[in-house]
C-alpha cells in the first residue's frame, strides 16, 4: 500500500451513504477486475457486459487501461514501479465509482498478484466487493490474436517488458472466477459473468411487493424538519398515554409493518376485521389495529392529540394523531371482536385478558410516528423496521427469502426447519425475525433468545444466508388470525415465504395444532396475499435417520424413534446446569440459556 504523504488530511463524510447510494440505483456498487494476457479478450468481454447491463437499465461504467493511460496515468510508463503505481491508481478510482453505487468493470493485465492484491485489500477494507476475473487464454492464441500488433513488436525487440514475451504474467490463485476465452463464445462468457453478479447480490431483482400498496409506507416521520415540527406542536396539544398494545401498533405502523395501513382503525373497521377479515373499503387484513382506552376526558373533542409512550420514563411523544372519530365500545361488540380473534372468551386466555382490559373508547384516525419506543434503543442490533429489512434483503441480491418467526430461543428442530424450507423452495436466506415486545410470564427475554439465535447462525448455516432481526411488537397469542398478521408484515418486510409450524402463536390448547395453516387455505381469499406459506410439521431428530426430520416425511417412525424433550424438563436441566442431548439442542446455546436459568435461580 502506498505511503500518505500529505499530513493534516482527513476524510469528511457527508450524510448521504453508500447504502443510500445503491438503494437508489437498485444495485450494489462492485468492481469486476479483468486480468489476463494482452489479446485475451478482457476489453471484449467487458464491452459485452457492460452493453448487456445497460440494457437492464444498471449503471456501469468500464475502466480501459489503454484509456486510463492517455490521462490520469499518462506520466506512467512499464517499469514493474510504474505498473504497480498503474494498478494502485486504478483500486483507488475504482473504490470512488463503486462508493457511488456504481458497477466498475476494470480491464488491465496487471500481471502481478501483490498488485492485484493491493486493489482487492482497497475494496474490502471498505466493505466493498471485489471480483477477480482471469481471462486465461494461451500465450499462442493471444499471440494468434495480436489485434494491436504488440506482440510482433515485442518479439522483435521493439517493445521492452511485455506481459508473457519478457515479462511475467502471475496467475490469480483464486479468483472469483476463470473464462477460459480459447473455448467459451462471447455469450456465453457473459451469462457466466451475469450468474455470478446475481449470485453476489451486486444485481437486485424486484423485490415482493408489500401488501395493499405498490411501495411501502412507513408512518415515521423521516424529515427532519417535519419531525422537529411535530414533537414541538405535540407539546401543545392535549395528549394521550397509551396502552402498550396500543404503543406496539405506533412501532409497527411508523416501521412500515402494517402497510398500508395509516393509524387506528374504527369501530366500523374493527368489526368487519374481526368479523369478515377485511376493512369496510375492502382491503384484506386479520386482526384490528386499535388505540383503546378506558379514559378520554383528557383529550375532550380535540381534533389532533400527541400520543404518549407507556414504555419509556417520563412518557416521551410517540406520534401525533388525528382523531376522526372517539366511539364507545359496548360488551357485546367487545365479546365478538374478542371471539373472532381469539377463539375464545376465556379470561384465562392471555390475548384476551389484554385485549378485554385496554378500555371501552376506541379513537381512530391517521398516525405520524415520531419514535420506536424501547426498541431502538434496547436493541440497537437487532430491531428494524421493514424498510431497513427491505434494504438489507437487497443488499444480499436475496431473490427468495424465507421468514421465520420466532418468541423462543432456536433449538436444533427449528435450526433444521430453516435449512428444510430454505431448500424445499430453492431460497437465497432465511431472515430469522424475532419479537421483542412484552410476552407472557415466563418466557425467556428478548436479549436472551438473540443472544442464543446469533451464535446459532455465526456456527451452524452458511456464511450470508441468515438475517437476525427483530420487531416491536406486543404478543396476541391469537393462533391463526395472528398466523396471517405475521404474513402480512413479512411480505412488507420482503419476505417470499413463511414458515408456519404447528402450533404457531397458539398458547395453551386453544388451537388445533395446524389451525395456523388451515386458516391460509380455508379463509384467506385467494389472491389476497403475495407471500407463499411453508406448512411445517412437528419436527424433531430421528434416531433411525441421524438427522432432523419433519414428522411427516418419516411415516414409519414411532415416538420414540424421535428426540423429543416437553420445555419443563428443558428448563428444568438449564437450570440445573445441564445441557439437552446435542440432538436437540446446540450446546453453544444450552451455554447461553443454562447461564440464564442459573442467574434467575440463583
């Protein structure tokens, strides 16, 4: 690497980021180095490409080294100093395009691997991709070839250190690639280099569309100005503590989740949800997005009111709504929202002993979002709204994407599920999407489960196929109405696929053990939804097999041909300090939650 010269220099960053950048070209910024032989088709091959990328409407732009040497390195000559000065000069330029969210394609023999070393160390120091392609072609052929006659020249000593006459060609070890350009057509080097583009995520494709709307609409506020302007109007208007389910609607609607949805519902719409699944104007949806409260005497008949957080000390503004209607909900109407969503009307019920406590009033209106409660801030590493999940899905260049919720810690049946659904419908990554608002008692805390899920990932699934994210939002326990929530808001978030397992977001034995996928067939019109349901069964290790299976792909196995544990004796050896049986649990994990239970114990 060269030596900074120039002291009293340093680097400014501006507010706009690479991120930014390539989110608004729809592609990833790269560079595509070509190496080889002069006379080995690297400029050809790199023409091709770029025409075949502009006319998917990708920006590109292709660095010559015969260009590159009639201006910025015109003072350069062949000296193995003066090559490498080349080759340095063109990394750095190169780095510049591909922080603008460009697609380089650098065409130069740079016959040295420490050279070549040097422009790859730029970009992946800076968390840049770089990909070697050696354009290998036989030192005859490219003589054969010679379009520029530099062989001849060199041969009868016109030339002094020319790559492959009286200079060295040094192979790549590994590039990203080899086209053997004696052999391949110019077509068919093109598909080779494409594939590996989409493969590497540098090319986007289009993503799922959210559900309702053609772009997904956020309710945060993300104009700073705008923003300023409403937590200072909020100081001023009548305000409202909400309930945590309702603070949990507030995140969920500013992070984009409940597309296209802009506030609370109203009574009208809540019933017709609870009743038909779908608004009164049509649009699909499954379970009532509410703002209940059993006190309004603080708000009166005020047409705009700040929102309080419950959540967070000292109750900051978490959005300003306009209220359209403030409506009395009697007990018969509260009972068959409540049975429609839950099931049930047993208090035991813990979605329905929240969603019958929050209140009789019922305000509705459009919501602007000013803040994410806790979320953000607890789990800075984890939380995300669906926007930045879109973002990070097409970072990847992810095509297919599988979501899998979760409020538990993985062990290995839930490992293996990913990995099962991931290859049964030929997916790019699984984005493994945890809650992180308020569960019932007993359930293992947010910062526990990820703690758990990351070292499942970093050991156990290949590299860039797992996304750990999570979202903020209170438990409903509703089975199969929230089985369809959950699809909703993972199509929003980019999701292709769900999985949904037995039992799934069921307590108790209130549901059917399948009910959660009987509802997508049975009650979920047809084309409502774009996301693609991966019904699981139980799942579990086979002893007969040696490996994680799904109950129904193994008929001839009994019971105790699996490794099942019930989550009492589970937390009963945690706690203990004893691990499960590695076949049901990673032992990584049972570290981390034996360590949890023995702290609570303790």
């Amino acid at each position: 690497m060269a030596e900074q010269k120039a002291t009293n220099v340093h680097w400014h960053e501006g507010e706009i980021t690479r991120a930014d950048r390539n989110h608004l070209l729809g592609q990833n910024g790269a560079t595509i180095w070509f190496t080889g032989l002069s006379g080995s088709g690297k400029s050809t091959i790199a023409v091709a490409l770029e025409n075949a990328l502009y006319e998917q409407g990708r920006l590109v732009y292709r660095l010559d080294g015969d260009n590159v040497r009639m201006g910025i390195n015109k003072n350069l000559g062949f000296s193995a100093e003066d090559r490498a000065e080349n080759i340095r000069r063109i990394g750095e330029i190169s780095k510049l395009f591909v922080d603008s969210g460009v697609i380089v394609l650098s065409s130069f023999v740079s016959p040295y691997r420490a050279d070549r070393d040097t422009a790859r160390q730029l970009h992946e120091e800076a968390g840049m991709d770089f990909i070697e392609v050696f354009v290998d072609c036989s030192l005859p052929e490219a003589e054969r070839r010679d379009p520029k006659g530099l062989y001849k020249k060199a041969r009868a000593g016109e030339i002094k250190n020319f790559t492959g006459i009286d200079d060295p060609y040094e192979e790549p070890l590994t590039p990203e690639l080899v086209l053997k350009s004696d052999s391949l057509s110019l077509e068919e080097e093109v598909d080779e280099l494409l594939a590996l583009l989409q493969k590497r995520g540098i090319l986007r494709g289009e993503m799922i569309r959210p559900h309702g709307a053609d772009e997904l609409q956020p309710r945060f506020v993300y104009d700073t100005k705008r923003h300023q302007a409403l937590l200072r109007e909020a100081e001023t208007l009548p305000s409202l503590l909400l309930s945590s389910a309702a603070a949990a609607n507030a995140v969920m609607l500013g992070a984009g989740y409940f597309t296209p949805l802009t506030g609370y519902m109203s009574l009208a719409d809540a019933l017709s949800v609870s009743e038909k699944m779908h608004t009164t104007s049509g649009l699909f949806w499954p379970v009532p997005i509410l703002n209940l409260t059993d006190d309004v005497s603080g708000i009166g008949d005020a047409q705009r009111i700040a929102l309080r957080d419950p959540n967070c000390d000292g109750h900051p503004v978490l959005a300003v709504m306009d209220v359209q209607a403030v409506e009395e909900v009697s007990r018969e109407q509260l009972e068959v929202m409540t049975k429609q969503i839950f099931g049930t009307l047993d208090a035991k019920h813990p979605g329905v002993a929240t969603f019958t406590s929050l209140g009789r009033y019922m305000i509705s209106g459009p919501i602007e979002v000013l803040g994410f409660s806790y979320f953000q801030s607890d789990f800075p590493d984890t939380f995300r709204t669906a926007v930045e999940i879109r973002n990070e899905i097409a970072e990847h260049g992810w095509r297919k994407v599988v979501a899998f919720q979760t409020r538990n810690p993985m062990h290995r049946a839930h490992e293996e599920l990913c990995k099962i659904a991931m290859n049964a419908v030929d997916a790019d990554g699984v984005a493994v999407h945890m809650l992180l608002g308020k569960l019932k008692e007993g359930d293992i805390p947010a910062p526990v489960r990820d703690a758990c899920i990351r070292k499942m990932a970093e050991l156990y699934f290949p590299k860039n196929t797992v996304m750990i994210s999570g979202y903020g939002f209170d438990m409903l326990y509703a089975g199969p109405r929230e089985a369809v929530l959950h699809a909703i808001f993972r199509q929003n978030m980019g999701a292709t696929h769900l999985i949904v397992g037995r039992d799934h977001a069921g307590i108790g034995d209130y549901y059917g053990p399948f009910d959660a996928q009987t509802i997508f067939a049975e009650q979920v019109p047809a084309g409502a939804l774009r996301i693609q349901i991966f019904g699981a069964d139980h799942t579990a290790y086979s002893k007969k097999l040696d490996r994680v299976v799904m109950f129904r792909d193994a008929p001839d196995h009994t019971p105790d041909d699996f490794i099942t544990l019930s989550g009492t004796k589970v937390r009963e050896m945690l706690g203990r300090g004893i691990a499960p049986p590695p076949e049901f649990m990673r032992p990584e994990v049972a570290e981390i939650l034996s360590e949890y239970y023995g702290s609570i114990d303790g």
